[in-house]
C-alpha cells in the first residue's frame, strides 16, 4: 500500500520540478545511461494491479 501511495505522489511530481524518469537503457562500454520519462494516470482511479492488491482488505456490509 505504500508502494501505492508512493507512486501516486511521484507521478503528481509533488516535490520535484521534472516529471519522474526511470532507467530504460544502460550501455556498458563507455558507460551511457538513458531514461524515460514515468507516465501515469493521475485522474485519481486505480489500475487494476492495485485494486487487486487491494481486494484483499475489502470488506461487503449487510
């Protein structure tokens, strides 16, 4: 779950000027890096990969 809320404050870019990237490409021989810039939904629904992590904690009423 706190992965969750983690990812979710990141993609907001709360606290940073750049968008988020992640690591897409490492070469070895004369070492070069190469990044890609983090897109996620921000409308506020979860994706499925959370709302079946979260399953487990739901409770139905009567």
């Amino acid at each position: 779950m706190a992965d969750m809320v983690v990812n979710r404050y990141r993609a907001r870019g709360y606290g940073q000027e750049a968008a988020p990237k992640t690591l897409s490409g490492l070469k070895e021989g004369d070492v070069s890096f190469t990044y890609k810039t983090v897109q996620y939904d921000t409308a506020g629904e979860l994706t499925d990969a959370e709302k079946k992590a979260l399953s487990q904690y739901r409770k139905l009423w009567p």
